[in-house]
C-alpha cells in the first residue's frame, strides 16, 4: 500500500490545500494530512490543532482514502509512524522554493528513505496562502471562494470586529 503524508500548520485550510490533498489522494492508495501542534516558524494559530483537523475533516470526507491527524513530533518520525515513504507538499512559486529546498534536505537528513514530493499548484490557486486569507477576512473581504464553507464562516466568527 502506497502511503504519503501532506504536512502544513493549515491555519486554516484553504482550497489551495485541499487540492493539493485531493490529487494526492488521487496518486497514493492512502494519505495522512498531518496538522503541526506548534509550528516553530510561525506565531500563535489562530485555530486551535483540534480545530484545524475538523475544518479538513470536514473538507476531505468525500475522499474515500484520507485521514486527518495531528502530530507534534518530527515530520520524519510521523511519516515512519504511519507507514509512508513520501511526504507530499504543494509547491505555488518560485517564492515557496528555498523554505521547501530547506525542509526537504533536512528531512533527508533525518530520514533518506523518505522521498519529498512536491505537487504544483493548480493555477487558480498559485496566488492563495492561508496568511493571506487572514488578511483579507480582517479587513472585510470575500474568502467564500478561496476557503472551505466551514472554514469561512469560523474565519466570520473568530475576526468579527473588522
Ligand atoms: O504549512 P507549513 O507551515 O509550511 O508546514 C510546516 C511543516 C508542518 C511542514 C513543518 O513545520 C514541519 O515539518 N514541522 C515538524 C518539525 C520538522 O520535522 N521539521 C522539519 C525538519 S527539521
């Protein structure tokens, strides 16, 4: 069984992501989304783990071969725990390279039997990222399209004061 896993922080989720994840599944007999607990690079979440596996719970359930966990360990070691040999990624532009040249020859380091994979945006999603979603939903703008149902209505609740 062909297994791969597609990390993020996915605060939130966003189409961008969720098709990354769909072709994925399309590739891989099984994919394991992995949502970080705390992302050294990156300041608080705005949602919670729990909160962010549900938006891609809630966003994948039509995918018969995708399961969602959260893990708090080294990326490798989530890989090797859920029997994958590749991690998937998305890769938008030129712009995403040097951050993903970085990650993956660390995780080679750690693990070369673990292959980096990077699959190329869709071009409708090259632009969308999920800081740039945040952003638009605090002062006010659209993200009906760019997000799932569920995860524009909490981005609604949780930046109301805009
Ligand atoms: O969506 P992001 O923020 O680009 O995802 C980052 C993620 C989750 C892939 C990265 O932070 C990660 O792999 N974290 C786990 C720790 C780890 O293994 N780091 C890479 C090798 S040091």
């Amino acid at each position: 069984m062909r297994r791969a896993v597609c990390p993020g922080s996915f605060d939130p989720v966003t189409l961008g992501h969720i098709d990354i994840i769909t072709r994925t599944s399309h590739v891989f007999d099984k994919v394991v989304v992995g949502v970080v607990n705390n992302p050294l690079r990156k300041d608080k979440t705005l949602f919670s783990a729990e909160e962010r596996k549900g938006f891609i719970e809630e966003a994948t359930a039509s995918l018969g071969n995708v399961e969602v966990q959260i893990f708090s360990t080294l990326l490798v070691e989530f890989a090797r725990e859920n029997g994958a040999h590749a991690i998937v990624k998305g890769m938008r532009a030129i712009s995403d390279f040097e951050y993903e040249f970085e990650m993956a020859q660390l995780n080679r380091k750690l693990d070369p039997t673990i292959e980096s994979i990077y699959v190329i945006a869709s071009p409708h999603y090259s632009f969308l990222s999920s800081t740039g979603v945040k952003e638009m939903a605090t002062f006010g703008g659209d993200v009906g399209d760019l997000v799932p149902p569920g995860v524009a209505s909490a981005l609604a609740e949780r930046l109301p004061d805009r």
